[in-house]
C-alpha cells in the first residue's frame, strides 16, 4: 500500500512537470494535471494540499537530486579544487534535468511558498555540506583558515544559484564548462590559503 501510495505521488508530479512545462505556472490548473493524471481531484489533494504544495514538492525532489550529485562529487574528490570544480559541474548538471520547469521552480517557489522560512530550509543542507567542506580543507591548510565556514558556504550557494540562473535562464551564449571554469577558478582563488 506505501509503495503504491508512493508511486501515485511521483505520478502525479510527472504529469505535473508536463503540464507546467507546457503552460506555465498561472496557467496551469489542478483540474488539467487530474485529467491527465486520470485521477479523481479528490486524490490530488490527499497529495497536495494545493498547487503552490505541488511546486514546492518539484522543487524539493529537484534539489534532493542536486544535493545528492554534489555530494557525492565531494566525496570522490582527492583535492579541495577538483572538489569545487566536479561539485559545481554536478550542480549545473542536476539543475539542467529540470530545465523545462527550471524557472517556474526558481522564480516561481519564491512566490508560491507561503512561509519564507520553508524556501530558506532547502538550502540548508548545502550550506552544512560546504561547512563541513570548507572545514576540512582549512585543518589541510588548503582553504584560508580566517575564514568562516558558515558564510563562504552560503556565499558560495549564492554564486553557484546565480550562475545557474545566468547560464539557463539567461541562455548564455557560452558553453557550460566556459561556466563551471570560471566559477571554479574565482572560488578557489578566494579560498585557498
């Protein structure tokens, strides 16, 4: 009964992710992911309380991917830069699986969520990650010991959010790696010891 339960559920976000894809955020309506879905409204709504309840979920499922991606990326890497780079490769990577809903995800769970704070906390695994990053590096002596771990985190989540942003939203006329070099060499560079 879970697993079905379960399986419902990424049902109904896949056919939502098609619906949103194809109209866009204020023109997508329950009643067109439901009839798609072939399921009752009713059962909608044992999943999702709303459509901004929806969104959230995709964004949460986007970002778990992300996470997931960069973490391991950190976890194979021997040094602090190879760590950087194969970590922002994998953040640009796993965001681009999202690219037919990416700015309704970005731009549009800024405004649907009703609580700010519940946006903020989908960052927050990042930032502990990169803390406990940053903090390894400095005991090697490889990252600038007079730094705080728990701003250059966020620092460096922000930089990587609006590079992504500028990259796929802004459809860059330069490639990707262009990208993740360049943003690779600035962190390092105003990390390193």
């Amino acid at each position: 009964m879970k697993q079905q339960k379960l399986d419902r559920r990424v049902e109904i976000l896949t056919v939502a992710r098609e619906v949103l894809a194809e109209k866009g955020l204020e023109a997508t309506k329950v009643s067109e992911i439901v009839k798609r879905a072939g399921i009752a409204q009713g059962t909608f709504y044992l999943y999702f309380e709303s459509k901004n309840a929806l969104i959230q979920a995709l964004a949460e499922e986007m970002m778990g991917k992300v996470f997931a991606a960069v973490s391991q990326s950190l976890l194979e890497s021997k040094t602090f830069e190879q760590g950087v780079k194969h970590g922002l490769r994998a953040a640009f990577c796993s965001m681009s699986e999202y690219l037919d809903i990416y700015n309704i995800l970005i731009n549009g769970c800024a405004v649907v969520v009703a609580d700010q704070k519940d946006l903020r906390t989908l960052f927050d695994p990042y930032y502990e990650l990169l803390e406990t990053y940053i903090e390894k590096w400095q005991a090697d002596g490889a990252v600038d010991a007079k730094l705080d771990p728990k701003i250059t985190s966020r620092l460096i989540v922000s930089l990587t959010d609006q590079a992504v942003d500028d990259y796929y939203i802004q459809e860059s006329a330069t490639t990707v790696e262009t990208y993740i070099e360049n943003l690779t060499r600035f962190v390092v560079k105003a990390l390193k010891a």
